[in-house]
C-alpha cells in the first residue's frame, strides 16, 4: 500500500485497550479531541487483541489506541513485539500523547487489613510495589488483569479481601469505593500512548520517526545502522530490541529518532541502511499532542 497522508475525516471507529475507564480509555478520548474526530468507540481486552482486530478489518475506516511507554516501567513489551508485525497491512503510527497516572487503592474493604488479593495491570502493579510492601504482609497475592480497568470491574462487594489497583476516575465510573489515593512509588509517573492506523502523519517539522529492523546476525552489523543514523545527524532517542521468534540468536531492532520519512536526510539515511537490513520497517512518523 502506497503511503496516503493522514485523512482524519476517514477515521470511523477507535480501538482502544479496555474495559471503559483504563488509561488507553482518556488517551482514546484525547487524540478524539485533538484531531477532532468524529468516530465511535470499541474496546478491546488485551492490546494483542486490539493489534488483531486492527489487523483483520484492514481498513482505512479503523484506528487504535494502546500504551507503548512507562516513565518508570519502560517499553510495554506486549505492544513492542507487535510493532513489527504492521508492515503487510501498512498500519503505522499517526500520533502518540502522554498521560499523567495517579493510582489509587480501591475496593470495598473496611479496613486495608481486610485485603489479601490486589489485581491490576503488571505495569501498575509494578509501579506501586514499594507501597504494596510497605502496607501489607508478605502473604497478599498480587494478580494481574489485562488492564487497570479490567480489574477495577471484577470487584465485587462481597469480596472485602480484594482489592485493586487503578485511576479514580475510573473508580467512579463503576462505582468503586476508593481507599486510599496517590499510591505511586514515583510522582512523576507517565504513560505514553500510540494512536494506530493505514495512514502517514503530514510533516509537522516537530516529529519523530519510529523504525523496526532486523539484520545478520554478524559482528557490526547494528553499529553499521547506528553510524548511518550519526552520520546525517539523526538525534536517537529509543533503541530496543527483541528476539525474533524465528531463529536464536536473531534480533529485531526498534529505534525511535527526531525527524519525518519525507525529509530529506532520513531518504537518504534508508537508502543506506537497508542493504544492511533482512527486515526494515517504518512504523511511522509522527509528533505529539
């Protein structure tokens, strides 16, 4: 598919990471606003799943929402070893945005020393864990749900011995008590997000590029790629990598760099790196909102 500049107007339906009240839910609600969207909703229990749905309806019509980055917990690897898996279909990335997490406590206990069971998303989990330390005993059972929602939804107020972790405003959607707010380990705890679709975001002269490749699996052959992206002056602010799943020992890279696929140093970079590259990918260029 040849690469068409984005046509907000042809947006139709989101996909986001749900239920209703996870943070992908406020991001979805963001980049309605700021592109001005006029769309319907759907959520979608995993971000796999989402990937997949993306996947299958294969039109222009559908975009998506999932996180992608923690500012304390890093990449969300569910969404990474998606990203390489878009090239048949030519979903790229139009946008991304960023989003202030505050979690909080909630159930329906008395009393924390009811509380046996926390549930919550991996990452959230992660990001509180000094505080599940410091507040209960060594026994509580921490069990992860596919999303922060997903696991403020299943309270029920028969079961005081469980709990969850999640936003208060979520709480309030599904009627949740809170017991106690602003539970972060680390204040300043931000999730990044990824608005997903068959288009390329226009040039704003404020962007980043986001690329996936693989290489042989030789001595040099990722240095040769870096010294390309340093030899046009092309500012790296990400670099990853995971395994291939197809053969050990294999890699598939991820960068993330200041600047557009249609400018010209970035033409010119390409054509040079992907002699060296088995794969090579652009996941899309894009800025912020």
């Amino acid at each position: 598919m040849r690469d068409e500049i984005l046509d907000k107007t042809k947006i139709k339906k989101l996909l986001f990471l749900g239920p209703r009240g996870s943070y992908s839910d406020f991001a979805k609600d963001k980049f309605i606003s700021a592109f001005e969207l006029d769309c319907v909703s759907t959520n979608i229990k995993s971000i796999t799943g989402v990937i997949k749905a993306l996947k299958d309806e294969n039109s222009e019509d559908i975009a998506a929402v999932i996180p992608i980055e923690n500012s304390i917990e890093g990449i969300v690897r569910e969404t990474l070893d998606n990203l390489s898996s878009l090239k048949k279909e030519g979903i790229k990335i139009l946008a991304e945005t960023t989003l202030n997490v505050k979690h909080a406590l909630l159930g329906y206990s008395d009393k924390k020393s009811q509380i046996k069971v926390v549930r919550s998303h991996p990452q959230a989990l992660a990001q509180c864990k000094h505080y599940l330390h410091a507040n209960f005993s060594d026994s509580l059972i921490e069990e992860a749900t596919l999303s922060t929602s997903a696991a403020i939804k299943s309270l029920s107020e028969k079961d005081k011995n469980i709990a969850a972790i999640g936003s208060v405003e979520c709480a309030k959607m599904y009627n949740v008590p809170v017991i106690e707010e602003d539970i972060n380990d680390e204040e300043n705890n931000q999730t990044r997000f990824i608005l997903l679709g068959k288009f390329l975001s226009p040039n704003t002269g404020n962007d980043k590029t986001s690329i996936t490749f693989s290489t042989e699996n030789k001595a040099g052959a990722l240095s040769r790629v870096l010294m390309i992206l340093d030899k046009y002056g092309l500012n790296m602010s990400y670099i990853d990598s995971r395994p291939s799943k197809k053969e050990l020992g294999e890699y598939v890279f991820y960068i993330d760099f200041a600047g557009h696929i249609t400018d010209e140093k970035v033409i010119k970079a390409f054509e040079e790196i992907k002699p060296f590259s088995k794969m090579f990918y652009v996941i899309g260029s894009y800025h912020s909102v």
